[in-house]
C-alpha cells in the first residue's frame, strides 16, 4: 500500500514539476530537458554500472565478498531505472545516486536496515577445493568431510549481536532427500488416520 501510495504522488508530483517548468519555459524545451537529462543519466549510469561490475570482479579475484561492491551497484542501478522514467522528480534523485560519496552514504545505511531487520547477516557458500573468503572459516570437522567428499558447505556467521544460530535449541538439524512425484517409493502408506 505505501508503495503504491509513494508511485501515485511521485507521478502528481513529476505532473506538477512539469507543468512549472513548461509554463516558465515553453513545452517543447521542457520535453527536450527532460530527454537530454534521461540519456546523460543513462549514460553515466551504464558507465558506472560497467566500473561496477569490474569492482566485483575484482573483489571475488582477491578472495573477499563482493558484499559492498554489489549494494553500490544495485544504487547505481536504482538511478539507472530513476533516470529512464521521465520526469524532472526522477531524473533528480537518479543523478544524485549517481555521486559515489551519496551512493556511500546510501549504502552504509541500507547496510544498517538491512542488518538490523535481519541478524544474521552474513553468509557464504563455496564450492568443494574452494577456499572460500577471507575471515570464513568453516564450523565443524563434520563440514570439512563434506567439502572433501565432493559436497558444498554452507557457513553462516551471526551479525554483531545477533542470536548464534549454532546455540539456538529451537534450531532442527536435518537431512534432505530428493523426491520425485512419479517414483512409487515417494507414497506414504495409507493408513486409517491413527498414528
């Protein structure tokens, strides 16, 4: 509902922008404006989407998550998607998120949110002769058996302050199986509802 709330006043909003800019302006210009800052923002945001992408690269290259380098792009492509909607409103806060020191601040903050609403916030999976990434370490001799048999393992470290999900009693340890509908083993047998 606030999403829908937040995208019906951004578009009276951008009308009302508009309008004042046409009115003080002319409407071809205004029209004209409005396109020469959505292909710039374009731009510049497919230019830093690619420096982007490099940084992650370059991140999983040198063993560490990409962690940051993906929040940062996923801002850069939030201004990407704010500077093809057309409208002054837009068009603003896409070429604001597309200085790096605002897209830092954005970042760190975010990072927050999202640390707060979710404790345990950091998590990896690597592949077998992986050596995952830096600061992960594996938790049990159990899971170090796993990687060697071929199987992949999965670590997750609790956020500062956050609940350690190896310490929960509430926590089930379980095994999975793969189970197809066709396979006549995957049929419980009927019973007359008594356990």
């Amino acid at each position: 509902m606030i999403i829908v709330l937040a995208l019906v006043l951004g578009a009276i909003t951008e009308l009302l922008l508009f309008s004042r800019l046409a009115s003080a302006i002319g409407l071809l210009d205004a029209f004209v404006t409005i396109v020469l800052v959505g292909a710039v923002g374009a731009w510049i945001a497919k230019r830093e989407g690619v420096a982007g992408a490099r940084r992650v690269s370059d991140a999983m290259r040198a063993g560490r998550a990409p962690g940051p380098e993906l929040l940062d792009n996923a801002l850069v492509f939030a201004a990407g998607l704010a500077l093809l909607i057309p409208g002054f409103l837009s068009d603003a806060v896409g070429l604001v998120l597309l200085i790096p020191p605002v897209r830092r601040v954005v970042a760190k903050r975010a990072e927050a949110a999202l640390v707060r609403r979710y404790p345990v916030a950091s998590a990896m999976a690597s592949a077998p002769g992986d050596s995952g990434f830096a600061g992960f370490a594996r938790r049990s001799q159990r899971d170090d058996a796993a990687a060697s048999a071929g199987a992949w393992s999965f670590v997750v470290r609790p956020a500062r302050g956050g609940p350690d999900p190896e310490r929960r009693e509430d926590v089930l340890d379980l095994d999975a199986e793969e189970v197809f509908p066709d396979d006549p083993r995957a049929e419980l047998p009927r019973g007359d509802g008594r356990a």
